[in-house]
C-alpha cells in the first residue's frame, strides 16, 4: 500500500492540474476555431440537429428535445449552458446571420431571458445548412464522442466565412475574444479576392471589407482604429447610437434613437436617460419614453423649449451607453492553438480550409463515381448477352454460386457480377441500352471535371469562387452599421449641463468655500457661518456658469467650476477644501481669489513671494485639467520659508513695484517681469538684504498716483509716487521709511491708491478692522514714517490695507 503513495509538491500537481484544465477550456470550450468560427458547443448543437434531421424544411420541435439529444449525444455539460448557447444563434440582435431558428421566446434587445426550453421550438436556419453542407462526403475528421457510442465532427466543412460573419465573445484560462461580426457579402468579396490575389495587401482588402456590420446598425467611428485591428488583430473604435433631432410644436425638438450600439442593453439605456432627466443632470429634457415595437426601434427623448439638442446629444454620448468603444480582441483556435486573427489570415485560413474541403469532397465524389461508372459498363455488356446471363444465373446454386460463373464465364468483375445478381427482375423490363449509356457519358463527364479539381489550381478555385458567390447571392444583405473615418471628440457645453442662476459665493482664508441660494443669504446674511477669527477672502453673488480661482500662500492653486461647489445654507460654514483634496497643508491658507468667466482666458496674473521672485503667467496655462482631488502648483517656491504674497490680475498694468519689510521700494518696466508657465519660480524681483523680505508687489497704472502703508509700530502714511523714481528689476530700490537708532521701523502692509481722497481699511492680524478717511491724514514725503493709528500691542500688527469701496460695503 505505501508503494502507492506518492509525495508531489503542491506546486508541480496545481500546475500540472492547472495547465492540462487550460488547455482543455482554451481549445474546447471558449474560443471558435479559425476554419468554421464556432465553439465545440456551437458546433454540436448544428451537427446534432442536422443528424435529427431537424432542419429548415422540417417542421420545428421542441428545443428541449434538441438539447437533450444534444447534451446525450456530443456534449455532457449542463442543459441551461446548452440552451443558452442555442438561444444566442437565434438572436438576431447578437448575431448577424442566425443559425438557429426559433420559434417562441427567444429573449429581447431588452436583456429579457427566453422562455424555458419546453416551451419554444427550434430548427436549424437555412444558412446553417451551408455549413454542414459536405458533412457526408468524408470531407472533415470525425472523432469518437465523449462515451464513445458514435462520431462527432471536429470542425464543420462550413462555405460560410462564420468567423468574421457572426464574431465571436469568450473568456477562457488567460486568454479572451472579441471578435465583430461583419457584412457577408463583403468578406465574400474579399475571400474571392485574395482567392485571385494570394498577395494581396490589407489595403486592397479593404476595398471589400469596410469594417464590422453589426446586427443592431450604429455608427462606427475610427477607421485608424479598425485598420489596427484587421493588422494586429487588436484596436479599438467607437460605435454610437443613430439618432436624429426632428422639430415638435410649440418650439419644442426630439431626438429618436433607432438604432444603438452593439450588445447594449435597452432598457438599461433608457433607464440611465430618464435617471439623468430626473437628477436635472442636464437642462432641457422633459420626457423619455420607449416606443419601439415590431416594426422597429425607437427611443423618443423630448426636449423643452429652447433646449440645446446637439449640446444635450453630446453629453448624453459622453454620459450613457448611447456611444461606448468596442475593443477589438481576435483570438482564434488555429492549428490546437489560440492565435490573434487579422483579416488577412482569417481569411487565408478559411480558404485553405475551403480547399481541402474541396479536395477531399473531390476525392469522394470521383471515388463514388468511378465505381458507378465500372457498374454502368458492366450493365451495359451485360444487356449484350441477356439470355445467357439469366440462364448462367438460373444454372447456379445460390447468390454466391451465381456471382461467381458471371466472373467465371463472361469476365466481369466482383462489383459488377455482384450489382447483375442484385439486378430486379422488373428492371430488366425497361433497361435500355441507351439510358445507361446515357448514364456513362455523364458519369465520364462528372470524372473529368473532378479529375480536374484535384489536378488543376484554376479549377478548384473556380469552385471556391462560384460557392463564394452563390452563397452571397442567396444570403447577402445590405450593411446595416455606417462607418465614419473620424472619432468625433464629445465636448460638453456646460450650458446644457449648468443651469443658469445667480448664487452667493463665500470663500474664507482657512479654506472653507459654499455656495447658496438667494433666498438662503438674504435670510441669514447676518450669519455665514465662519469662525472669527477666519477672514472671508470672497463675498459675493456669482453665476453657476462662472469659475473660481482660489490661490493658497503655498503656491497652489485651487479650481473649482461655481456649479460645482457644494451648496449649503448661508449659516452652514461649508465645505473644507482639506475633505476633497489630498495634498492641502495644514499650514496652507488662502491668499487671494477670483470669479472669472472662461477659464481658458488669455488674461495675464502677476505672481509675487516674499524671497523676491516674480513672474506673470497665463490663466489658461494654469487651470489644471484634473483638480477634484489636488490642487495644482501655479509657482514654486525656492525655500520651506517661502511664501505668495501675490496674485494679482495685471490688466493694463504699466509698472511693478515692489516694497520690502526693511522700507525699500522699487519701480520697474511691467514687461521686465517675464511670462512664463505654471511650476516654475519666476525671476528675482529685487535684491533683498540679510533677513529682509518683500513685503508687497503693487501693480501700477497711470492712474494711481500714491503710496499708503501702515508700519510694525502702527503708524500711517501715504506719499506721492513719483518720488520713486524708476529703475529696473533686480536692483535694491529706494528708502520710503527713514531708519531711526531708538526705534526700527518697518513696512507691515503698503497698497497703492488713485487719488488723495476716498477711504482705506487696515485689517490687523487679531482680526481688528480701522477703516480711515485719506482726507484726514495729511500728505508724508517719502522717507517719513507716517503718525501713530493703531497700537500695536493692544490691536495687532497690521496684516492688510486696502482701498474700501463704501458702496460695495454697503
């Protein structure tokens, strides 16, 4: 007993086990064979029906009878897989020429599932007898069944190119196919072509094959696409939904859809549309509804008035099933072995296959023939000497005694001895010499032709050729899928998608940012939510339509559509941008924002650090495509110290000026700063001494005439620009505050101002407020160090000065 034990590794049996299921499921289960494009369960239940005799000029029967025959005889699996298998030959949704003909139902466009097999009939379709048609004619190898009771074909002799003509879909150990099916006419074309053409190109042969027919029509778009995929048996295209956009009364549109890309499922489709009506997705969709019925398909999506039907089309492209990409996958069984099938030798295959099928039913038939020919002679001599044959044969003794003096006396051979015993009586009443003479000629006739078959190439391409055509005459139908050479790019116009209303923006500078109705700000302006200590950056009524840019003192920058900022109640703080995105510091805050209309604006933005760098960059270049889940680097920063002090829109800015903590300023040229991309660090601004840092960048235009700061001691000044006088960037700049041996003085927050009138407010950093009228401070010169306004010890250093615009206060 312990002989019979013995010890493997786990390993070496699972994949000994593994490999030997693989190759079982690869080569006899999943994926069709390159010669008659069917799988082994395909190809039983069409051998198993036609030995039934259950054909297209039969009356149907019952399918379970088909498939018990079939799972008794050939295959030993489940019924249901069986069925199922059956079910989709008779598609005519997933297949484009059905093999099975069923009578009952045999599922829907819908995803329904048939009715069980006790209650539908089938028959084999007409076509499928062109694939079973050479079946008898010893023209493919027959194996032994799985109890070894009868013999079962291992490929059909079929004359239809089924491999292209139906595709294929399987999944089987490491290997998959997707394989769509074609127009048969023009892979007919294309086969009599190469049959003429053995070289031919794969351009030349797809001047006959335009690319995949599917059952259910839609568009296909991608000519590169399917040009890859018939060279390297991968590619990819897009196949969308044939619609069209007709007008209603009352200014009204719809769009019909009559025909939807290839394995779709129907009702899910129109289930997604009416869930994108209902959400308000999009604008301008009323109602969805599903009209087809036996004449045809028919989606109906109706649309309100002044609705974008080619802008709601599109999303609905981009959004649902109505376009998806269908991925070429062609594997085949070829030789045993799973292999990428491109046009060229799928069909190569296929005619190969044709010609030995050819050859062989040749070989038969002109076997057949010459022995009936020998027959025929002997019958013919035999009528020659009828009287002394009958009377040989009445002489005789038995069938065996009879044969044997025919062979004997007059010289014929076995078969023919044989067929004159076997000869009726009856016969010899109306056996004419010249009928049977008549025979031989035609016999000899049939001989020379298939002599010539076997001999002559022309010959047996002559019959391929007149079977190719034969077949396209009975069977070919007109392309239903129209081919595009372009993939059209889906674009969405978010004035489908957004609908056009004024909200109220709040953007703070610890980061949190909401959006909210009218309604909801006026009944709770006095509240909004925020902590006090967390300046509001942005307050204002904004459209959905518009974008914010919101950009951090870290150099990032934080994109957001209005339409898709989350809407909360006015008194609801809102959402923390730290919850949607990964890469937000703690340490970060918001430095400056702004609502704009496009992002894709030309506008230029003077960015600022305070280590001196500065640099103008373009709005379009520095929106990012992707900002859901991290903000996007706008400027760089050069040290861990570093920070952006400024974001600015540079409009018709002439000049720059730039103001450091120690009280030096410096006027340069506008276009010394240059205009570079995001993620870079700009050029130096100005030099910067030991632990001094720019404490603001100010954008000058010919109307701001005057500088007014605030000081760390808390003192105010302002003074006339033109005593700065101007210089280039890069240098050290000039003094605006005078250096005092008891007291340092330093610029705590400057700003520039048009006039000498109007009112500033400076914003402390303990969250204190001062606003100031201009006309109650007199004009400094430029080194002054302005009079005392706020005390520092008590209200805070300053953190901000701005011009106040009393209305927008207001």
């Amino acid at each position: 007993m312990a002989d019979r034990i013995t010890e493997l590794s786990l390993e070496a049996v699972m994949g000994e086990r593994f490999g030997r299921y693989s190759k079982y499921i690869i080569q006899e289960r999943a994926l069709p064979d390159i010669r008659d494009g069917l799988k082994p369960v395909q190809r039983r239940i069409l051998y198993a029906m036609e030995q039934d005799s259950n054909t297209y000029d039969h009356p149907y029967r019952k399918s379970a009878k088909a498939v018990g025959n079939i799972m008794g005889n050939f295959h030993p699996h489940g019924d249901s897989s069986i069925y199922e298998a059956m079910v989709r030959l008779s598609q005519d949704w997933k297949v484009r020429e059905p093999l099975i003909d069923m009578n009952g139902n045999n599922g829907s466009v819908d995803n329904d599932p048939a009715a069980a097999m006790r209650y539908t009939e089938s028959r084999l379709a007409k076509i499928s007898g062109e694939i079973l048609k050479d079946l008898a004619q010893d023209t493919v190898e027959m194996v032994l069944n799985f109890d070894d009771t009868t013999y079962e074909p291992t490929v059909l002799p079929s004359r239809l190119p089924n491999l292209f003509v139906n595709g294929a879909t399987g999944i089987s150990a490491g290997y998959a196919t997707d394989i769509p099916p074609h127009n048969l006419k023009e892979i007919n074309d294309a086969l009599i072509y190469l049959l003429d053409h053995p070289e031919a190109s794969l351009d030349d042969l797809m001047q006959f094959v335009k690319g995949p027919d599917f059952p259910t029509g839609g568009i296909i778009q991608g000519l590169d696409g399917i040009k890859q995929a018939y060279e390297t048996g991968r590619g990819r295209v897009v196949v969308r939904a044939k619609t069209e956009v007709t007008p209603l009364k009352g200014g009204k549109q719809k769009i019909e859809i009559t025909e939807i890309p290839y394995e779709v499922v129907k009702s899910t489709l129109v289930a997604k549309i009416d869930a994108i009506r209902l959400n308000k997705e999009v604008a301008g969709i009323s109602e969805v509804r599903d009209e087809s019925d036996r004449e045809g398909m028919s989606i109906v999506i109706e649309l309100s008035k002044d609705a974008s039907a080619d802008g709601i089309l599109t999303y609905l492209f981009k959004k649902t099933d109505l376009q998806i990409s269908y991925n070429f996958n062609m594997v085949a069984i070829h030789d045993q072995r799973p292999v990428l099938v491109t046009l060229q030798n799928g069909l190569s295959a296929f005619l190969d296959f044709r010609k030995d099928v050819v050859l062989k039913r040749s070989a038969y038939d002109l076997k057949k023939a010459e022995a009936r020919q020998h027959i025929v002679e002997g019958l013919i001599r035999m009528l020659s000497i009828l009287d002394e044959v009958v009377q040989t044969i009445r002489s005789s003794k038995n069938r065996k005694d009879a044969t044997q003096n025919l062979i004997d006396n007059y010289d014929f051979t076995k078969p023919q001895a044989e067929a004159i015993v076997t000869l009726q009586l009856y016969r010899l009443t109306n056996t004419d010499v010249t009928q049977l003479q008549d025979e031989h000629d035609a016999l000899a006739k049939k001989i020379a032709e298939l002599q010539k078959i076997l001999n002559e190439t022309a010959a047996l391409h002559t019959v391929i050729r007149n079977e190719l055509k034969a077949i396209s005459k009975e069977y070919a139908t007109e392309r239903q899928t129209v081919i595009e050479d372009e993939i059209e790019s889906l674009v969405i116009d978010t004035a489908v998608t957004v609908p056009d209303e004024n909200v109220r923006l709040l953007l703070s500078q610890n980061g949190y940012v909401k959006r909210s109705s009218l309604r909801s700000f006026k009944a709770s302006a006095d509240d909004n939510g925020l902590a006090e200590d967390d300046p509001i950056i942005v307050n204002e009524t904004v459209n959905t339509t518009q974008h914010l840019l919101a950009f951090t003192n870290m150099g990032n920058l934080i994109y957001r559509p209005v339409y898709e900022i989350a809407d909360f109640k006015w008194k609801e703080p809102g959402e923390h941008f730290s919850q949607s995105l990964s890469n937000w510091n703690p340490e970060e805050t918001i430095l400056s924002a702004m609502v704009i209309d496009d992002p894709a604006s030309e506008d230029a933005l003077l960015l600022a650090t305070n280590d001196g760098y500065i640099k103008q960059s373009i709005v379009k270049d520095l929106v990012p495509k992707s900002y859901k889940k991290k903000s996007a680097t706008v400027m760089k920063l050069k040290s861990d110290d570093a920070r952006v002090i400024t974001v600015a829109p540079v409009k018709d800015a002439k000049e720059v000026m730039t103001i450091s903590e120690s009280g030096l300023a410096l006027r340069f040229e506008i276009e010394e700063v240059p205009v570079v991309g995001a993620r870079t660090a700009g050029v130096k601004a100005m030099k910067l001494g030991t632990d001094d840092q720019v404490k603001a960048a100010l954008i000058l235009s010919v109307d701001e005439m005057y500088l007014a700061l605030v000081t760390n001691q808390g003192t105010f000044k302002y003074s006339r620009l033109d005593e700065i006088s101007e210089s280039h960037r890069a240098n050290k700049g000039m003094q605006v505050l005078s250096p005092r041996k008891t007291v340092h003085y330093a610029v705590a927050a400057a700003t520039v101002i048009p006039e000498a009138q109007g009112a500033l407010r400076i914003e402390t950093d303990r969250f204190k407020t001062f606003d100031i009228q201009l006309q109650d401070h007199g004009l400094s010169n430029r080194t002054a160090n302005g009079s005392a306004l706020i005390n520092p010890t008590s209200d805070g250093q300053a953190r901000s000065i701005k011009p106040l615009n009393l209305q927008e206060e207001d």
